[in-house]
C-alpha cells in the first residue's frame, strides 16, 4: 500500500499552515484527523468522526464521505452498508489544519446516525449552576430508519 | 485536585450509553474529548477544540465555554485574552458519547479564531477527480479584529 499522506503538502512553518493556501492537514500519532459533518442546507451537525489520509484521499477523489473506523479498523464509505452516503459540497479545513468540516448531502432517508436518527446528535445536556449530573434530554430525536432491519446480519 | 470525571455518570452498557438519559462522557487515553462548536445563530462550524473533564465541568456549571489547551498544557476559557467568550445556548452529545456540539453565541466582535476570523475554518479544499493536491479556497475569511494587538505580548 502506498502512504496516502504522500497525496498532502508537507507541512510548512506555522504561518505557513494558517496562512497559506497549501493542504498540509496534520495526522495525529494515530494517523488520523478529526471530522466534522454538518448538513449542507440544514447547517446542523450531522455527525463527528476521523479520517485517515486514504479516507481523505478518497474522500476528495470520490465526492463522497469516507472515513476510518476506529472499532473496525478498516477505511468505511459512510452509508455502504444502509444506503446514506454522503455528498460533499464542501470540504474546509480549521486554522492549524489539524480538523475537518465537511457540508454534506445525506442520500436515503437522510439519516446520518446508525440508530435511525438524522443527526448523532440527539441528546442535549442541560447547563447552569445546578445543571451539573442531571440528565439528558432528547432533541430531533425522531427515527427515520429501522436499525435492527437495516443492518441486519444474515 | 478532585477528578472532575467523578461529576459525571460511569460508562453503561452500549445500549445505556446510546439510549439512555445518564451523561456519560467518553474521555480518550489522554483525558479529553472532542468539541464542535458552531454558530447558535448563523449555524456555521466557528471552531473545533478538545475539553477535558474539568473543562466540561467548568462549561456546564458557567454556561461559557471551557476548552482543555493541548498546546499550553492548562484549562482555557475561550476568549480570557481576546474579549471572545462563548456563551453555550446548547450543549449536545452525541450516540456513542464520545463528542460534543455546542451552539454558542461569541462575545466582542464575534470572532471565534485566533487569526481573527469569524470560524477557524476559513479556506475549502477542492474535491473531484483531479481535486488532489489543489492549492486551498480562502472562503469568509475577513479578519473581525488584529491578532497581532489582540495578543500582543507585554
């Protein structure tokens, strides 16, 4: 396997990277980086994981959102398996080019969370001087997919 | 110092901690866990930064936003030096309870990044078939205020 991190520029001095219009995102000691996903019209945070520099490449190569599953260890197209890829509209990257943003459109029902949910985001933790051990409180937390139906082994 | 990682619930069973109402942060090998921060009211990504269980505990009980530095080692609350604090409209979890989203409203000027920026992610990188290794976009990428007498050093 060729070292995908070859496909980036180096990374330069620190004004450089925060200034310059070079690629150099920085994988952690892991080889990867931090990925977030927002829908591209809604604007709401669709779902947060990392990349590596294959799923990068693919990502940028392809259109679509590839990522790097941490509990599989394997490159992983979101939605190969349920059917909800995602289109990129935009891909940024932050100041020290060490985190991803990526606006997407979510195929299939628009689900982005694998239980079913639009958003992995369904839960809101309350804040404020009491607020601390209390519970979460749902959020959109609607299903728009059967989970145990969509991912179901055979 | 009293671990801060007591003030919240113990790690359930996966179907607890994707489906239940107990706020179990997930906190990585080095103590941290991921935070998105975007924009309360335009809905934008502003920035991406890590909090560590003291600074989640500080952002709760304050309702401002409280990150862990990686670079300096030490609890950071946003906006100290710059006059840009973040005051959290919404903290939110997400499925596996290992990130955070939290929509802010910024104070000052309005800027979130410490070039000056509105958001950190003020440059895109083209995607495509021939995408690869394309020099970067700067998008929205107006300075709201000069870093460099913003932080100047005494």
């Amino acid at each position: 396997m060729t070292d995908a991190s070859a496909a980036f520029a180096a990374r330069g001095s620190h004004h450089e990277v925060e200034e310059g219009l070079a690629f150099a995102p920085k994988f952690d000691r892991d080889g990867l980086i931090a990925a977030i996903v927002t829908d591209a019209e809604a604007g709401g945070v669709l779902m947060f994981a990392y990349m590596n520099a294959e799923a990068l490449k693919a990502t940028i190569e392809t259109g679509v959102a590839h990522f790097w599953s941490r509990s599989r260890g394997a490159l992983w197209r979101k939605g190969e398996t349920s059917g909800h890829e995602m289109s990129v509209v935009e891909l940024r990257v932050d100041c020290d080019q060490d985190a991803l943003w990526l606006r997407v459109r979510v195929a299939g029902t628009g689900a982005a969370c694998h239980t079913g949910r639009k958003s992995c985001f369904y839960r809101a933790a309350p804040t404020g001087p009491d607020a601390l051990g209390a519970a979460l409180t749902p959020v959109d937390d609607a299903r728009l997919f059967d989970p145990a139906a969509t991912y179901k082994t055979s």
